[in-house]
C-alpha cells in the first residue's frame, strides 16, 4: 500500500558524518553496533493494527525508530526501511463490529489517518508499507515452507506452528516458559485450547469462521494468522536476515519470538535479526496508553487544537526510546517553550561555536538514540547564543541543519 510524503531528507552540516550506530538489543541485553555489513541498514519495524487513532504511544515508537533511520543515514549509509499494517485481525474485526461498520472502511480510514499524523511528525516514510490483506500470498508461501519443515500440525481445521520445532526459541525475549505462559492469552495467544501440542505453539493460517473475512489457498478459506505476517512481509522485502527488528516492548513476546522463531526455521542457520529493538510504554494516569483499555492521547486531537507537530515531536524526543514513560500535559509547554528558544537563536545572525556541537549531537544519537541529552546540548548552544559567546557568523543555519537532519525537527 501507498506509505506517506517523505518530509525529505536534509543534508549533515558542512558534509560531516556521524560515528557508527550503537544501539541495545533485546535478546542479548547489550549495546550492539548496527553498521550495516554489506548494501544498506535493513530494518523492519511493526505497523499499527488501524482500528483507532494515532496516540502518544505509537507516535512515540515510530520517532523513535526515526532516530534509528536517521542515525545511519547520517553515519553514510542508505536505509531500506519497511512497516507493515496489520489490516485484518482480531481487534480490528471486533471494532468494526461494534462500530457496525466494513472492517475495510475503518482500517482504510485510521491508517489514512495514522500517515497524516506521521507526515506531520516528519517521520521518514518506509520504503515499503504492506498491509496483512495483500501479503497474504506471501504467508502462504511461508507457511507451505514451514509445512515441508515439518513444523506445522492441524487442530479443527486451523494451521499451528509448533515452538519446539525452533530449537532457538526464547532466544529473542530470553523470557522464562513461565512468564510467556502467564502473557501468551492477553497478547492474542491461546494457551488453552484443546489438541494444541504445546500451549505455545501459534497459528499460522485460521480457517474461515461465520461472519469474518476469508480467502481461498491451498490451506482452504481463511485468513492469516498474526506473527506470521511480519516474518513473510519482513522475509519478503529485506531477505532473510535484516539488521533490526524494531516495535514497542509489549511485542517482545509473544510477537517478535514467534515471528523470529517462524522466520528460522523457513530458513535454518540464518537468524532473522542482528539486534531486536524495544521502544518503552507509553502511560496515562499510570496505566500504558492504549487502544483497547481507551486511555489515549492522540497526535490528531493535538494537532486540530492547533499544536505545532514539532512541539508533539520534541516531547517525545525529551524521553529515553527505551524508558517507560507518562504523558504529562506540562511536558507540552516545556516542550513548545524550548521550540521558540531554538527559533530564536537560529534565526540570528551568529551564534555560538558549533564545532563541537555538531560531533556531540551525532554521538548521542548513535549511542542508543540518547534524544534527550542531544536536546540538552542544543538547549546549552542556545542558552551560550542568547548570553554568552555567540562568535559564530551563520551559526544558526549549521543548528537548523542538524536538528532537521538528526532529530527531524524543522526550526
Ligand atoms: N500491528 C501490530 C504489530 S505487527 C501492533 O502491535 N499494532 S498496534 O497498533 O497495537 O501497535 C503499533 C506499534 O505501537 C507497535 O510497535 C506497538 O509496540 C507500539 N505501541 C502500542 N502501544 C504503545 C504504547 N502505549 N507506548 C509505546 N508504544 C506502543
Ligand atoms: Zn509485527
């Protein structure tokens, strides 16, 4: 499907370029250097299910992913960047329902939704943006790749994929048989279900139920299943091992294990990530913002009451990607407060030295996207501006520069 208008992409200061990415990975719990090892950095990063509206937790989660993007693009190299859109699922089925409208109006409408208030965010658009409905020949050649694994079994009609057959299963959430037991319902699993082998184990292709869309294949009518989506889009468009697989840490598990899990054993030896990325939850009044519970700020409400996109943008930048973190409605005024200092100070005619700014910047942002001390150091350069040495003829045009570059914020 059609992705959004890229905000393009601006130019390093004076052609400098930034050191190699570092960031943390969640299967091994280090810092890992990303630098892609032949042709560009490939990343796959999980796209909305569109059954509602854009809120502070999504956004947050694919700015931070931006960071990512821009981070290696300003270390010199290309980026092959895909996202998909969960467009037939459960939650989706059950909203349009309840709403008494076409599951495909709504998912047309919030995804319609979701890239405006990206362009407005000046999130870099994916390469490719794929939806579950039209990827589904490509889950089915996966999942017929599975079946000849051998790693697939039948329970009423709807196709499993069994865990045990991946012998590096739990290797990307690292997460205890125990504590993927006590989350695999709530996060679309169904651990109790009679003439499954192991509770586990996930489904690959559900066959038609009354009332619910379903398409013809060699597995008989019916739909894909959740994980297997991603693996086959992600396989598809990136081969088979891609540099980062990204989303919030609410996919840790199941999603991204299963996904991961599917993905190796359709092809045995090849992990299917270098690192496997988190953003960290997003809250309301203490509990994580979302769809489902209806707690939830959203990027279009902000943006019709008139609030610049940037302001939204540097409040999310002003949190750790990885922290969990609350919406504060005085997040807001600090964040706009700070907007109207940086326009200030760019728009003189010199400034203070920025040698070491620019350097400093871009070594935050490729130590595990630390957004917040890049903030605090343009902070310090504007402060220095305003009151102190501001030496520098044209020093506001190399700021402008590389906050739009490296944070893609335009002054
Ligand atoms: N379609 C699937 C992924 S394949 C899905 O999780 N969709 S979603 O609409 O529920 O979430 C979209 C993205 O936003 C995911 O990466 C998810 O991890 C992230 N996300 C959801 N809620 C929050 C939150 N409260 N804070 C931060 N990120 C969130
Ligand atoms: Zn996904």
């Amino acid at each position: 499907m059609r992705a959004w208008s890229s905000p393009g992409t601006t130019a390093l200061p004076g052609g400098v370029r930034g050191p190699a990415v570092r960031i943390f990975d969640s299967s091994s719990e280090s810092l890992l250097d990303v630098t892609p090892l032949d042709g560009p950095a490939r990343m796959y990063v999980c796209g909305i299910t569109p059954y509602d509206a854009t809120h502070m937790g999504h956004a947050a989660t694919y700015v931070a992913f931006d960071l990512l993007n821009r981070a290696w693009r300003s270390a010199g190299h290309d980026v092959h960047y895909v996202q998909n859109v969960t467009d037939v699922d459960d939650p989706l089925l059950e909203r349009a329902n309840a709403n008494g409208e076409d599951w495909v109006g709504l998912a047309e409408r919030e995804t319609e939704l979701f890239r405006t208030d990206m362009q407005a965010l000046r999130v870099l658009p994916p390469d490719a943006y794929v939806g579950a409905v039209e990827a589904i020949p490509l889950v089915l050649d996966m999942v017929q790749q599975l079946q000849a694994a051998g790693a697939t079994y039948d329970v009423d009609g709807d196709l499993y994929f069994s865990v045990t057959h991946d012998p590096a299963f739990g290797e990307v959430s690292r997460w205890s048989r125990e504590q993927m037991l006590r989350v695999f319902a709530d996060r679309g699993g169904d651990p109790e279900r009679p003439g499954k082998k192991d509770p586990l184990d996930c489904l690959l292709w559900q066959a038609e139920r009354p009332g619910e869309p379903a398409w013809d294949s060699p597995l008989g009518r019916g739909r894909p299943g959740w994980h297997i989506e991603c693996s086959a889009i992600a396989r598809d468009n990136l081969g088979a091992t891609i540099d980062v697989q990204g989303g919030g840490s609410d996919l840790v598990f199941p999603h991204h294990e299963m996904s991961a899990s599917e993905a190796q054993v359709a092809d045995p030896d090849q992990r299917f990530a270098r690192a496997y990325v988190h953003a960290g939850m997003v809250g309301l009044d203490g509990e994580k913002m979302s769809k489902s519970k209806g707690n939830l700020v959203l990027v279009s409400t902000l943006r019709e009451s008139g609030l610049d996109p940037m302001v939204i943008r540097l409040v999310l930048l002003g949190h750790h990607y990885r922290s969990d973190w609350q919406w504060e409605e005085s997040d807001v005024s600090a964040a706009g407060a700070r907007l109207d200092k940086w326009r200030s100070a760019v728009a003189k005619p010199a400034g203070a030295p920025t040698e070491h700014l620019v350097t400093d910047v871009l070594t935050a942002l490729a130590t595990d996207l630390d957004a917040p001390f890049a903030l605090r150091l343009i902070d310090h350069w504007a402060n220095t501006t305003d009151f102190g040495d501001a030496s520098e003829p044209g020093a506001g045009d190399v700021v402008r520069a590389l906050v739009e570059a490296a944070l893609g914020v335009r002054l």
